[in-house]
C-alpha cells in the first residue's frame, strides 16, 4: 500500500486495526500518522486514548496488552510504536499472535524504516494489508508537492518558483517544507510566493551553501568548493546530505550533456532535464567541463563514497575533501585511503 491509499482509507473513515509504516521518506509518514490522530482522537481525550512505545525499549507484552485495552470514553484507541526496526525477535513473535486477532476499537500502527518480508510477523502483517510504504519523492515530483504544501498555508506559488525550490533544496521535503514557510511569512499579504520570494529566503540558509558547493564543483573550482565543502561540515551537515546533492547535481549535469549532444535546444533542455531557467545557463556551461568519460568516473567515485558513509569507513569530512579535489583535479587517487589515516 502506499502513502496516499493510507490517508484515503483514514478520510474515508475505513481505517484498519493494524498498519506498519517503513521508507525512507519520515516527512510524509509522520504527516500521515498526525493525520490518524486527528482522525480517530479528539483533543480533550487524546490523552487517555494515545499510547507510544519505542521499539528498543519495549516488550512485544506490553504493546499487545495496550492495544487489547478498549478506548475510554471514545471509540477508538490509538497505540503507537515508534522505531519498531529495533523490536526484538521474542517481540515481533508475540506480536504476530495479536495480528491474528486484533482488537477493532485500537489501531495498532508501526513505525520503521525497513521491513523484512520473510519473518513471519510481515507475512501475517502483508496478509492484512497493512504495510505501507512511503518513498522519497522524485525531483519531478517536487514542484506539485511544493504546491500542495503552499495551498495548505492558504498561498498559491509560481511554477518557477516551485521549480526553483526544489531545486535549491531538493527532496528533503521537511528541509522544504520549512523553507516554504519563510517564503509564505516573507509574501506577508500577498496570496502569490515569487521566484523573488524564494531567492531572498533561501540565499541565507544552509541550502545556498550547498548550492554553492555544487555549482564551485562544476566550474571544477577547488578552492572555493573546499571552503564550501568546510562551511556546511562545521554547520553540522551530514555528509550523506551533501553527497546526495553533489550526486543529484551531476545527474543534471550528464543530463544536459546528453540532451546537448542531441542538439536540443536550450528552453526544451531545461525542460527534459528538470531545470529552472534561472539555473540552465549556469549547468550547460558546466556541462562543458566534463566529457562522458569524466562524468562515469565521478559517479563512480561517489558510489564509492556513499558506501564508505554508511559503512562508518574513516573519517566523513577527510573522505569529502578527497573527493573534491578528485572531481575538481580528476587526480583518480584513493580517498578511502586517505580517510583511514
């Protein structure tokens, strides 16, 4: 099931005893989740109605005991556990019994980040149709999420600046969504955000930073990516965060690439590739840096380091700055070595 078949089945009032949420997307599942409540609860009696386990500090006992409880004053109960990935095996076990049998007044809802279907608390789980799953958003998708989100807060946004949104700070949609609210404090009355808007409440985040990073990359300027690069680490940014956008940048820059070799022109490129105008310019001279060749060996280079990342493979901040100065000077060298030492 996905995300919006969820928040179907809740405005439909069709909710289901059980649901286990997992993805990579927190954003979206969180909304879904305040939305159930708003739903099943009413605020004087949430508080007698609302249990919340933590999976690394609760026994699989102890949630189906809650969520046997029948509801006080009201007709549903609502029991949550939060990181369930971390429920251990005795757990999950008791709490495949109570699957088969779940009380109608409670819904059960679970909170992970994966799932494995081969366990049998996922199989009875599939059986009731309750695994929901919530993905990150594609780039192309952003603009109209953007717009969904502006309407919500009672705006409207040009499709330029939706466009130029996204861009700047990718599908981090929490990241976005508290951007978008700078733009509709700074729109005041007006009931349209701008390109204007956008530029003069993202130019002084973070976000820029990482813009900037990406943009000094392209132009292959080492110095000024270094300091970026140095800028966002000493703001506490995850590395795995600036990766994702130096990676997202280099698709667009491949992709232009390739549109150009077409002999596309330059409005239908934009287009194809997903770029805002006031960006195109900037990313097909970058384009030129860099044959296909090139471009295949920075790929590689950072499909390399994603893995050192999440592997916990020395240091973060020196593997960054050697990847760097490999896409900005194409030295080829060895940045997993250079972390280890």
């Amino acid at each position: 099931m996905k995300n919006q078949d969820m928040l179907d089945e809740i405005e439909r009032g069709a909710v289901r005893p059980i649901y286990y949420l997992f993805g990579d997307e927190p954003y979206l599942m969180e909304k879904c989740v305040r939305r159930l409540q708003e739903r099943l609860l009413t605020p004087d009696l949430r508080d007698f109605n609302l249990t919340i386990f933590y999976g690394s500090e609760s026994r699989g006992e102890e949630i189906a005991e809650a969520a046997a409880t029948l509801p006080m004053f009201a007709s549903w109960r609502v029991v949550l556990v939060k990181n369930a990935d971390a429920l251990s095996a005795s757990s999950l076990e008791t709490l495949t019994g109570y699957l088969r049998n779940p009380s109608p007044s409670t819904c059960l809802v679970f909170q992970g980040s994966t799932i494995d279907q081969r366990k049998k608390f996922f199989i009875e789980m599939k059986k009731r149709g309750g695994l929901v799953e919530f993905k990150r958003l594609y780039d192309n998708q952003l603009p109209a999420f953007i717009r969904g989100e502006a309407s919500a807060l009672g705006k409207k946004v040009e499709g330029a600046a939706a466009e130029m949104l996204a861009y700047l700070v990718g599908n981090n949609l929490q990241e976005l969504v508290s951007e978008l609210e700078k733009g509709v404090l700074y729109a005041g009355n007006r009931d349209v955000i701008t390109v204007d808007d956008i530029r003069a409440v993202v130019s002084h985040t973070r976000v820029n930073t990482v813009f900037e990073l990406t943009d000094a990359l392209g132009e292959k300027k080492l110095d000024r990516a270094l300091r970026n690069l140095d800028t966002l680490l000493r703001g506490g940014e995850a590395p795995l965060l600036v990766l994702a956008m130096m990676a997202r940048h280099y698709r667009q820059v491949w992709k232009v690439r390739e549109l150009r070799e077409k002999k596309m022109p330059a409005q239908e490129i934009g287009k194809a590739a997903g770029i805002p105008p006031y960006f195109l310019q900037g990313i097909i001279r970058q384009s030129d840096n860099y044959s296909v060749p090139e471009l295949r060996r920075v790929f590689r280079k950072m499909s390399d380091a994603d893995t050192i990342l999440k592997t916990g493979r020395g240091k973060p901040g020196v593997y960054l700055e050697s990847l760097v100065l490999d896409i900005c000077v194409g030295t080829d060298s060895k940045p997993g070595l250079r972390a280890g030492q």
